[in-house]
C-alpha cells in the first residue's frame, strides 16, 4: 500500500503518461496515448482493446484502506441501530413480566416461557410505534440525502446524523431505568429517543454507501497485469459489488449484536440492552476522526436536483403521460434536439445529463417493486414477532432468532464474493444486476410462504386456537419449537443479499454526479412504503388473521418476479458506471472538482494494446 492506495489498484503505464498525471485519482476519463504508446486514461489506467473486453477475465478492483474505514464505520452505526431495534417491540408489546426484577426481565421465578417485556401496549401499539420509526428511519432519507447534495455535503451530512442519534441513545438508556418503567413514565422518553434515532439515522444512511463508493478509483473497464503475468479486466460492477458486499456483511455483523441484547434484555433488563449498543455508538466518532483527511470527498451538487426535476417536467410535457417508456421519451429533450429543432433558450444540462436521467428514472422504476421482498422479508409489522412469541422457546428470548436473518447474509456474504460470483466471471456467465434481484424475490417469496405454513400449524396446535399470540391458557404456547422460525427467518434473510447489496450499486451508478446520496435515499424509501403499509393493516396484524400476513405478500411476490424480470431484463447489458464529469457542473459550483489530494503511484512501464 502507498499513499494509503493498494499497489495494485493501478495499473501499469508508459513513462510518458507518468508525467502527465496530476495528483488526484478521481479525474476525467479522456482516453490518451499516440501511435507508440497503449491507450490510457488520464489516471494511467489502460484501456482494453475489444479483443480484451471479450477473451480477459474480470476481476474486481482493490480499494483503497478508507472505504473498509468506512465499512466500519457502518458497522458501529447499524450495530447500535439494530442492537436496539431488536428489543423495541417487546419493550412496547409485552407488560413487565411476572415476578420478574422491575427492569423488564425475567427471574427464575417467572413463568417458563415468559417474554421480556416493559411497557405492556400491545401488539397493535407496538406495530404502529416501531413501523412509525422505521418508516421515519428510511422516508426522511429523502431530505437527508437533498441536503448532503444540495447544501452540505455527504460527510459533513454524515456527520451531524451522528450526532443526533449520539443523543438519542443517551435518552434511550435513561428511559429503561426500571423506576421510569415501574411508574409508568417511561413512553414519554423511549417515544423522543426512538425518533430522534429514525432522524439521526435518516441523515446518515443515505449518505454512507455512496460515500464508500466515491472512494473507488475504478470508474472504467482497464487492464491491468496479475502476479502471474497475466493480464485481467478490472470490472468497476465487479468492484462495487466486491466492496458493497463487505458493506452489507459488516451491517449484518453489526446487527448481530441483537443476540446479546436480546438476552441482555431477557434477563438483566432493557436498560442493559440499550447500554451495550450505545457504547458501540461511540465508536463512531473516532472512526470519522480517523478517517477525516484521508476521505475523497465530493462537494454539494447545486442545481443538479432542480435540473433532475425540469427535465422531467419538461419530457412529460412535450410527450404527454402517454408518452412515458415509449421510445424516444427522453431524445425530444436533450438540448441538442432541441436546439436542431429551432429552441435558442440556453439550458443549464447536456445530453448527457438527460441520458443520467433516463437511467435514474429506469433506477427509480426497479425500487417501486422492493417493498414486495421487504414485506415477504418477516411478514406485515410485528406478525413474526407475535408468531416467535406463540411457540415453545426452553428459555431462549423468542426474538433473539430474529437474529439469524443477519447471521444467515454473513455466512452467504463470502460465498458470494469469493466463490460465486468470480466462478462465474471466470465462466463468462453474466449475473447482471436484474436476474440477481430476480432471484431474491423469488427467495423471499419462499421464506414467506414457510412462514404462513407455521403460522397455521401454530394455530392448529396452541391452547388458545387462533388466538395463540395473546394466549393466557397454560402452557401458554404452542408446543411447536420455537426453532421451526429459524428456517423462514434465515431464508428470506438470503434474499437481502442479492437484492439490497445490487440496490446500493445501482442507486450509485445510475444516478447523475450530484445526485447520489438523492437518489440512494429514494432505494430507501421504498422501506418507507413497506412500512407505511404494515401502518396501514396494524389492525390486521393479530389473531386471527395472521396466515394471511405472510401467504399474501407471498403469493405477491411470486407474481411479482417474472413481471419484474420481463420489464427490466434489457438493463443486464447497460454499463455500470457513468463516467464522471461527463457534464459541466452547475454555474454554483466550483469547476474544480478537488476530490482526493493524493499522488498517483505505483506505476511502471510495460507494453500494452492500444485501441
């Protein structure tokens, strides 16, 4: 490693490219070189031929130190939000339980299958509160993401999140005291915490992951030598999903820190298990110290929205609502057309950008079908909670299974990465983007139809019939293992994996330059929608309507992927990444793009094709 870039991050070129290199690795890609030279970018990369493109093996490209800082800066973020999370709805749902120790937990002399609980609200209370959180967490990511590119940037924006929720989580362990619990004062504080972490938290997702992959010096197909002396393609689609793959393994990681709060929450008391994760908070900061002055940072877009948002207005008004997805939808727009076409008004975007519009809008059309697998990925609201709660659990909090769904992403997460998907590189076989999102729509419709089949077995066997979830009957449960959840829980988990970790590249790559951190958020919204319908049926969410919580979405999901796979098939073949700078940046915005201040190094001369 030099200059904190991996060695082999670039490639080798001429001396004569050396000296034209500038001190930055992020730059426009203009090909150089002459008759005697390789073909290079301006960065040193070397361009491949045809020939190339179509015999060399992919590879993805290595990463410079910062962006895993980043991945674990992530960690500390979604360990602390899923470290709480885990315990919210029984926190809500269940009363303190009996004869347990005041501080939510149980004692030995509980009842045998006891849950923890705290605030006794009830299942439909505490389906609307936590849906009400994560529908905040991930629909405020919209303004999150505006802000960061329109006014301040995605680090200082990542910033400011982390503090908010720094807060929060202070309020959070004051509201578990088992006194505020015992006198019944305690909703007031846990209400403020839990939104002040969705609005911490909104500030800070959609701005992260793009973040990590603007540390990426890989924006174009180049050639570059292994150790053995062959030659391979450096993939940037192979390189985003390589290093979003580490992302979202180290989420998963984060959000397995659910076991021990689960437990903390079972038997010591809530104020413990919002304690622990609060302490992996603050590692946040020093993690942002850290990694401060080594961070390539892209600075806030101007006009790039309200340009986004004209073409648009502009495009529907000359073809009309008729005209949308027909050919030629977004040509009558560009300004060259219409300049061809007598139009003398001076816009502020090219062709270009309204080509980046064309693919974001073709983005933003794939999102509208991912609250389908979100919905299948646990059922409706607190359905599967109610469903872990009605079954025999031998001690084991019936939320800590929930934990498999993380645990189920880190197992499948280095099979991906290391075996699957480079075996199939190396076979020349193409997984684009929406054959993997297929089929994970596909598992998760799987896992949810596994769940409704239990969830009737559940009713078949229970004391109470069909209404096991609030059962007072002794034993109280059915005499089902709680185990039989594990096999939903971690199938479903899998389809995140070629789902969400696919939704991170193409927010990113499809997504005009000053637009990313917009447009990720718009991918998280889409959670906000699943949530807000989960809102929309609590009532529904009890007994004994429950089956009908996971085979619906179920049945959903699998009419969904073929409809899915049929609309959006062509975008396998687009190219993954735009190249940047394409076009000028907006008049309110410097033209000196100072991304990174660090030397190009590492490169010697060899021989190479030239185009």
């Amino acid at each position: 490693m030099k200059d904190g870039i991996m060695d082999d991050t670039f490639t080798s070129a001429p001396s004569q490219v050396v000296a034209g290199l500038d001190d930055k690795h992020h730059v426009p890609l203009h090909p150089t070189g002459g008759e005697s030279s390789p073909a290079t970018y301006e960065n040193g990369h070397v361009i491949p031929t045809e020939e190339e493109m179509a015999t060399l093996p992919r590879i993805a490209g290595k990463m410079p130190w910062t962006a895993y800082l980043l991945c674990g800066v992530e960690f500390a973020e979604r360990a602390s939000y899923y470290g709480c999370k885990q315990v919210f709805k029984n926190f809500i749902r269940g009363p303190l339980p009996k004869n347990g120790n005041g501080a939510g937990a149980v004692t030995s002399r509980s009842p045998a299958n006891a849950s923890a609980g705290a605030l006794g609200k009830g299942t439909v209370i505490a389906s609307a509160m936590t849906d009400a959180f994560t529908f905040l967490a991930y629909a405020l990511p919209i303004f999150g993401g505006w802000l960061a590119d329109k006014h301040l940037g995605r680090f200082k924006t990542i910033c400011i999140g982390v503090a908010v929720c720094g807060v929060a989580h202070v309020i959070m362990i004051i509201a578990a005291v088992p006194k505020l619990i015992q006198n019944g004062t305690a909703i007031g504080p846990f209400a403020l915490s839990l939104y002040m972490l969705a609005v911490g938290a909104a500030l800070f997702k959609p701005n992260i992951a793009p973040t990590v992959l603007d540390q990426s010096p890989h924006r174009k197909h180049h050639v570059v030598v292994r150790k053995d002396g062959s030659k391979a393609i450096v993939d940037p689609e192979a390189t985003s999903e390589s290093i979003m793959l580490w992302f979202y393994l180290l989420i998963n990681i984060g959000a397995f820190i659910g076991v021990a709060t689960a437990y903390l929450a079972k038997f010591v008391g809530f104020w413990a298990a919002y304690l622990v994760p609060g302490i992996i908070y603050f590692m946040l900061p020093v993690f942002l110290l850290w990694v401060n002055k080594a961070l390539v940072k892209k600075p806030p877009g101007g006009t790039a929205l309200e340009d986004f948002v004209y073409v648009n207005y502009l495009a529907l008004r000359k073809a009309g609502i008729r005209g949308i997805g027909r050919k030629g939808y977004w040509d009558r727009v560009k300004p060259s057309v219409l300049a061809a076409a007598g139009d003398t008004k001076v816009y502020r975007f090219d062709d270009r950008f309204v080509e980046d519009v064309r693919r974001t809008m073709a983005a933003c059309a794939i999102f509208l079908f991912f609250p389908i697998q979100q919905i299948n990925d646990g059922g409706l609201g607190a359905a599967a909670n109610a469903q872990s709660a009605s079954l025999t659990n031998n001690g084991v909090p019936n939320d800590v299974l929930d934990n498999l769904n993380p645990l189920a992403i880190i197992v499948l997460i280095p099979i991906m990465n290391h075996l699957v998907y480079p075996g199939l590189r190396k076979m020349g076989i193409r997984f684009g983007p929406i054959s993997r999102m297929t089929f994970g729509f596909l598992i998760a419709s799987i896992g949810a139809s596994s769940y409704a089949v239990i969830q009737y077995k559940i009713y078949e066997t229970s004391p109470c019939g069909y209404a096991a979830s609030t059962c007072e009957i002794e034993p109280l449960v059915s005499p089902l293992s709680l185990w039989l959840y594990a096999i939903p829980t971690a199938v479903t988990a899998c389809s995140e994996v070629f789902i969400n970790v696919t939704a991170y590249g193409l927010a990113y790559s499809r997504a005009p330059e000053h637009m990313k951190g917009f447009v990720m958020s718009l991918s998280l919204f889409m959670t906000a929608i699943s949530t807000a319908i989960s809102l929309a049926t609590a009532e529904a969410i009890q007994d004994p309507y429950l089956i009908w919580c996971f085979a619906a979405p179920s049945v959903i999901g699998f009419v969904a992927a073929p409809i899915f796979y049929f609309l959006f098939r062509h975008l396998d073949n687009e190219d993954f990444f735009l190249e940047e700078d394409a076009h000028p940046p907006s008049s309110d915005v410097e033209s000196e793009r100072n991304y990174d201040d660090k030397k190009v190094t590492g490169v010697t001369e060899t021989p190479a094709s030239k185009v």
